[in-house]
C-alpha cells in the first residue's frame, strides 16, 4: 500500500466537505436530526476529515491558524468511541459554521503544494 501524501490527505479533506456540503444542501437542522442516514453520512465525513488532518505537518497548518486543528483531530475520536454523548447541535453548528474556514484553508494549502 503506498502512503498517503498530504497532498492526498487534503484531497481527502476536501472531498469530503464537498460531500458533506451536498448531504446538507437545502437541509435544516431539524431535516439533519431526523434523519439517520444524513447523520451517519455527516459524522463519517467528519470522521475522515478528522483523521486526515492528523497527518498533515505542522509546516502545513502553520498559515491557517484561525483553524482549530487540534478540535478537528479530536472530534473523530469523539464519533468515534463516544458516539452515544453526540451533541446533534454541536456537529450541525459545526459543519454549518467551521466547514467553509477550513475549506478555503485547504484550497489554500492545496495550491500552495502543487506549486
């Protein structure tokens, strides 16, 4: 298996958030708690963006330090293992609020490495 350059973890990252973004397009926040599956596809986005970030070198993240990065690293683990104690709210704020920063910072980062 060949290892995943951040390049490819970017790219990871943003089709992700493209993939979340067209989950919750035209939704609300209510259409987002009733739903399962929109839930699900939701969290498991995060949980990708989140794991992918991990492996992006501080070099990288310097620049976008008005992204919370450390808070991206974590909330996978968070889905992950206390998925019970999800705050609905939290992630619908979140991919509502925190996903288009992050974008942009990745499209950044993105150009900036195929340079």
């Amino acid at each position: 298996m060949l290892a995943r350059t951040p390049l490819l973890r970017i790219h990871d990252m943003l089709e992700a958030i493209r993939g979340i973004e067209r989950a919750i397009k035209g939704k609300t926040f209510r259409d987002y708690q009733r739903s399962w599956l929109l839930r699900s596809a939701v969290e498991r986005g995060i949980e990708v963006i989140s794991e992918a970030s991990r492996h992006l070198t501080e070099d990288l993240k310097a620049p976008h330090r008005d992204v919370r990065w450390k808070e991206i690293a974590g909330i996978g683990n968070f889905l992950r293992h206390e998925y019970q104690n999800v705050d609905r709210r939290i992630i619908w704020r979140a991919v509502k609020n925190g996903l288009p920063a992050l974008k942009v910072a990745l499209l950044e980062m993105k150009a900036a490495h195929e340079r």
